[in-house]
C-alpha cells in the first residue's frame, strides 16, 4: 500500500517537473527539469522493482541514473562550448 502511494506522489512530481519543463524561463531551467525529470524517473524504476519483488530494476535504475548524469554534463558542455569532442573553445579578440 505504502509503495502505491509513493508511486503515485512520484508520478504527482514528475507532472510538476514537465510543468516547468515547458514553462521554464531560460534554458538552464529546462535543462535543469530535464535532470530532475531523470531523478524522478529512478525513483520510479526503483520503487516499481521494490512493488514488485524484483531487485534486477535496481541495477537498471542505477544505469539509467548514470546515463541521466552523463547526459546533463554533455548537455550544459554543448550550450556552454557549442561542440561536445575534444574541440578547444576559440577565444573571440577583443576589438580595439
């Protein structure tokens, strides 16, 4: 019964985190809803896998928590670089 409800208050806070996913001001705040998004959705996998008995979800959530964590890096060094390889930033000159 406890994990039903827990369920559904996940479910509750990811409609929020989409909420301000859509609604967000600036980038960085859709950026962060996404990683939140991500958060939630391991508490999911795992309290999905504790319902139902099966802690292999576990392994999975700790995956998909990992790939949520390298995506946002990935993410934020695009905005911040325009390019994810190993391609230095060119400093623009300064005009005199």
């Amino acid at each position: 019964m406890m994990f039903a409800v827990a369920i559904i208050a996940v479910f509750i806070a990811m409609a929020l985190v989409l909420v301000r996913l859509f609604g967000g001001p600036t980038l960085y705040d859709r950026v962060l809803a996404v990683n939140s998004f991500g958060t939630h959705t391991v508490l999911l996998i795992g309290l999905i896998g504790f319902l139902t008995e099966r802690p292999d979800f576990l392994d999975i959530a700790l995956l998909y928590a990992l790939i949520n964590f390298v995506g946002t890096i990935a993410i934020l060094k695009f905005f911040r670089y325009r390019a994810i390889g190993d391609k230095l930033p060119v400093k623009e000159e300064a005009e005199t």
